[in-house]
C-alpha cells in the first residue's frame, strides 16, 4: 500500500471519490435537462478519464488538438468534434485520415479555411460534417450571429462539407468574479445562439447542433430549449478560478500538486519544489485576476502561493503556522488544466492511498512521434 504522502516530490495527484462525483453530476445535469453531453479533452488530455466520461452519459467528445482526436479514435472512440478551425494542410490530412475511422465534426468561421478543408476532403471523397463557430462575447473565435447565414450561404456552395449546427465558448466567463456575473455571460452566449439559430432557420438552413461550452455556464446552458450539446471540460478537475468565481467549494478540486518545503531563510517566507512548470502562470484567463497569488495550499489559510520560479514556489506566510522544512503541502492549482498538461500521469487517490496511475496519454509531445528527418 502506498500512501500519497511517501511520494515523491512534485507529484501530480487525483482525487478519485471526486473526480468520479464530478464527472457523475456533469452527467447526470446534462441527462436530466435533454442535453448532449461532449466534454472537451483539453482539459485532462487523458484517454482514462475520457473513458469515465463515456460511461457517465457522454455522447461524444470535443477536443483542442489533433493529437488529442487520434489519440481518441486509436483508443476506439467514434464521435469527436473540432473546438478550432483547422487550416494547415498538413494538419487537414490529418483530420482526413480521422474522418475516415470516425465521425468527425469540424468548426468554422470563415471561408477561407473552409474552403482548404474542402479541397483535402475531395481528393479522399469524404462529406464531412462542420459547425458555425458563434461569436458570443468572447471575440476570439467566431462569427457575430446575426452573420451565420452569410457565411453559411457561402459554406453551401463547398460540396464536401456538410452544415450541421453552430456552436460557441463563453471564454469571457472567466473574468467573472462572482456567480451574478457567470449568470450574464451566460444569458449573452444563449441570446447569441438563438439569434444565429433564428437567422439560419429563417433560411432555410436545418440547425441540428446547438453546442455550448464552459464549465461555469453549463448549468445555465442545460436549462436553455434551443442548446443540443455542453462541451464543458474543467469540471472534471475544477480549481481555484472556479472557487473564485463560487461555482464549486473547494472539497469539489479533485487535482492537486503535492510539494515538500525545502527551505525557511525568511520568517515569512519558505521555498517549495514545484513551480511554474507545475502550476503555469495563471491568475485569470480572459479577464480580470481571479486568485490570490498562484494556487492555493490546502489546510493552510496562512500560506500565499507569492511567486513562482520554473521549479520551486514561494509560500508568504500572513499569520501563525507550524509549517517547516521537509514537511509536504498539497496545492490546488488556479487553473487545473494547465497544471494536468505539464506530467505525463496522474496518481489516483483515494482516502490518502494511491490506487492507480492516469496516464496523461494525448500531450503532443508524449503521444505524437516527431517527423521523420
């Protein structure tokens, strides 16, 4: 029996009673409300946990990157949505070569990618299906609704590409501070959709697909009649951003870093051994700092995540503690995704006991095998 605390240090460790609960509940919000459920990979890059969410309701998955996507199909799993236009033709072949193994559903939001994509396809002689990405407030990717008609009147004319619905991201929802504000990122991302619903209809266009995605927004989302599909992702870990947004209470974080305390020169300060390359730099994606400094250590309200180096982290210290050199603390990153995507596993933990290793299977730089030279 191996006991998280005689790990090594850093350490990457997941919570299996809640990581289970997570993935559950998301399942059972989109079950209970008539929705698709298609989480996005990105945020754990995991073929494991994308296997727990297939048997938690999950229909189909979105993913970030191709690697991810062949990752998925090679791993068996048949229904896979593009979150970002793919352009490159090197990359197009690739999704080529998926979509002939599975089903694959594109996005896009213009033309001209649309129409490099149109070209590979033709000379395989596949019809692959794609979404309009809708602009909902986060003006990073997509269309302004009331324009999806235009570029789906210009998409028709592409024989090989088949409409099948829009979708968007309300990213901006990450410079929310509290839940009455993830409540207005959220209304604008529905009136978005339904007015890009309203357009294409109106030209005659089938909308079978009306995708949403962010973990904040998705209970809100699953209430909305016109939404299909949630894609959130982070739900499965949550952290510290969601805490600060008061989506979930802190016993929700599944993923945490395991660190030790390895100098005290300042009465106020001590060193541990993981830094930026476990935790990323994030205080708040899309928006205002949400976080008090850089993670947050558990069961020690009087430390401060101050600062990060590449591999060891300050701990400013605002009031008593008995904290000292050697021992272990456990953080709970800002931004859980970023923190998944620096290892190649996770331990599984469960009452203090490691119980099995996720692997982190679909990185880039661990799953797909550098170009022949």
């Amino acid at each position: 029996m191996l006991m998280k605390n005689a790990l090594p240090t850093p350490s990457f460790l997941v919570d299996l009673d809640k990581l289970e609960q997570n993935i559950r509940e998301m399942g059972e919000l989109c079950k209970a409300n008539g929705k698709e459920l298609w989480p996005m990979v990105k945020t754990h890059k995991s073929s494991q946990i994308a296997k727990m969410q297939g048997q938690a309701g999950a229909q189909g998955y979105l993913v970030g990157t191709i690697d991810e996507a062949e990752m998925l199909v090679e791993q068996g799993f048949k229904e896979l949505m593009f979150a970002y236009p793919v352009t490159a033709s090197e990359n197009i072949a690739r999704v080529r070569e998926l979509a002939k193994k599975a089903h694959v559903i594109v996005s896009f939001d213009g033309v001209e990618g649309a129409k490099l994509c149109n070209e590979m396809f033709a000379l395989a002689d596949l019809k692959v299906d794609y979404l309009i990405t809708i602009d909902c407030g986060l003006h990073r990717l997509g269309v302004q609704p009331e324009k999806a008609a235009v570029l789906a009147q210009e998409l028709k004319k592409l024989s090989h590409l088949q409409l099948k619905g829009i979708a968007s991201h309300p990213g901006h929802v990450y410079g929310a501070s509290n839940l009455d504000e993830v409540k207005k990122v959220a209304a604008e991302e529905i009136k978005a959709l339904g007015v890009a619903k309203e357009v294409l209809v109106k030209e005659g266009f089938a909308v079978e697909i009306i995708a949403t995605g962010s973990t904040p927004t998705a209970p809100l989302a699953a209430q909305d009649k016109n939404i299909t599909a949630l894609r959130p992702g982070n739900y499965v870990f949550y952290d510290v951003l969601q805490m600060a947004m008061g989506v979930v209470p802190e016993e929700r974080c599944s993923l945490t870093v395991l660190a030790t305390v390895i100098s005290h020169t300042r009465e106020d300060l001590y060193i541990m051994d993981a830094g930026s390359k476990c935790f990323g730099l994030d205080k708040g994606a899309h928006g205002i700092s949400l976080a008090q400094g850089f993670g947050m250590v558990k069961g020690h309200p009087e430390l401060i995540v101050e600062g990060l180096s590449e591999e060891v982290g300050k701990l400013k210290v605002t009031g008593p503690t008995s904290l000292k050199v050697g021992d272990k603390v456990e953080v709970i990153p800002n931004h859980a995704c970023s923190s998944a995507n620096m290892t190649n596993y996770l331990l599984g933990c469960r009452n203090d006991v490691v119980e099995e290793v996720i692997y982190v299977d679909a990185r880039g730089g661990s799953y797909r095998k550098p170009p022949v030279l």
